[in-house]
C-alpha cells in the first residue's frame, strides 16, 4: 500500500463549510493558503465560532476561493446571498451580525489564518480508513458526517485506520514527512473540541459522543503508537508545522507521502 494526497479542504471562513480543492499553496508560517483566512470577532476581539455558538452550525456556505466569492444560505431563507470577500466584508458582517444576534466584524489574516493552533498552523492531517472507522463508532453518522465534523485539511489514502498517529513522536519532538516534494513537520495529536459531538447542519448533539470516541479510540490504539502525547483519547488527526524553506510550494492531489 502506498499513501497519497487523496483530498484537501480549506476553511475559508473559520467555523463555515469548507471546499475541496486539487491543490494547496504554502503560505510563510506554514498553513494552507485560503485556510481560516477569515474569522468572525465580537466586541471583545473573541471569535465568534461553532464551538462557542452552535447556531452557526444551521447555516451553509460556499466558496468560490479562486472568484474570492462566498455564497451564503440562511436558515428559513429561500434565497442565497454571494459575497465578495474583500470588496464586500461590511455587508457581510452585517448579514452575519442579524443571523446572531449581535454585531460581529470580519478580520482577516493572509499570512497564517486563524488556527486554533499557533504555534503549529500547518495543515492538519488524516486518513480516509480512519474516518470510516470512527464513523463506524456512531451509528447514524457516515463518513462524510465524521469528516465535517473533524474538518482536516489533508486525506490521505492507501493506507489502514489511524496510519497518521505514526507522524507524532514523544512531546518536544516532530517526524518529517513529505506530501510530494512539500516537507512537513509532525507536532502531535490534534484535541478535539465540543464541535464534533454535534451534527455539522443542525447543530444536534449525538448522545454520550466524547465518552464513545475516547474509550473505542483507547480500544483502537495501534501499538506503534507514542501513547505519551495522550492525557486523553479524545484526539484524532495530527497538527503539522512547515518549514520556511517550503513558503510558495503546491501540494496536489494524487502526490505521494513518505514518512
């Protein structure tokens, strides 16, 4: 079995749908560009995001990143309303502020977006096998519901369930990997939030879903695993960081990966 690039989101708006693209440029600190380049803040400079408000959940976007477009639905609306991302950010913040409640802005970051993660905004990455068997923990939630919900930025296929926990080592160290000739940086297991326990459309929160999660991923757990970087099972996915020697180049769809 060979590993490869098999898909990538980006998220350009933090907390939105994400879109799935062919190729990916690497930006100066190491994200994806178009990733989280977006964010919606409060009055007190907080994002304002799934976790912290699941309405967010009820509402779908598009984007057309090439365009610099967003196509936005609101929930018991019939209509869709397009956006222009940088000659628009004023009504779109307003139209974002109405659907809350309250007034946001919109910020935006293009050198590395608004990761959850700063000191390691590289992509995050994951395994098709292993977003099939996490599935499999839930019934009523197919694969394409897990990957809504854990929102990675890179797939990788050709490989079984949980291949990726091999790019982690113990804490303070990183495994070198490459996505065709892009060199990338393992940190660790990514910990996950409250927004995988709730349906990506309607905001819904699946009964007991991180107790389920971290005892069926302690049960899971690859021997090659470095259990070290576990306080708790509820982890999935690997942060990554870049080097600087890496700014400008693409990753594409199909490439190879070798550890």
């Amino acid at each position: 079995m060979m590993a490869y690039l098999a898909k990538i989101f980006l998220y350009p708006i933090k907390s939105l749908d994400g879109v799935e693209v062919e190729k990916a440029t690497i930006l100066d600190r190491g994200s994806l560009k178009y990733d989280r380049e977006f964010a919606f803040v409060d009055a007190q400079n907080k994002f304002v995001n799934g976790k912290r408000y699941p309405k967010i959940h009820l509402l779908r976007s598009e984007f057309f990143v090439e365009q610099r477009l967003v196509k936005l639905k609101f929930p018991g609306k019939n209509s869709e309303q397009v956006f222009h991302l940088d000659e628009e950010r004023p009504a779109l913040a307003a139209v974002f502020s109405d659907f809350l409640g309250f007034p946001v802005q919109l910020q935006q970051n293009t050198t590395m977006g608004f990761p959850d993660d700063t000191d390691s905004p590289g992509a995050t990455i994951i395994s098709t096998a292993t977003l099939i068997e996490v599935a499999s923990w839930f019934p009523g939630i197919n694969v394409d519901e897990m990957r809504r919900r854990m929102r990675a930025n890179i797939e990788i296929d050709g490989v079984p369930a949980f291949w990726e926990d091999k790019l982690f080592a113990a804490s303070g160290e990183t495994v070198s990997f490459t996505v065709g000739d892009v060199q990338f940086l393992a940190i660790n297991p990514c910990q996950r939030c409250v927004v995988p326990t709730r349906d990506s459309y309607s905001g819904e929160v699946y009964p007991n879903f991180q107790k389920i999660f971290g005892q069926k991923r302690q049960a899971t757990m690859p021997t090659y695993v470095n259990t070290a970087q576990f306080n708790h099972f509820y982890r999935l996915s690997v942060n990554t960081r870049v080097p600087v020697t890496e700014t400008g180049k693409i990753i594409t769809l199909g490439s190879s990966i070798e550890i």
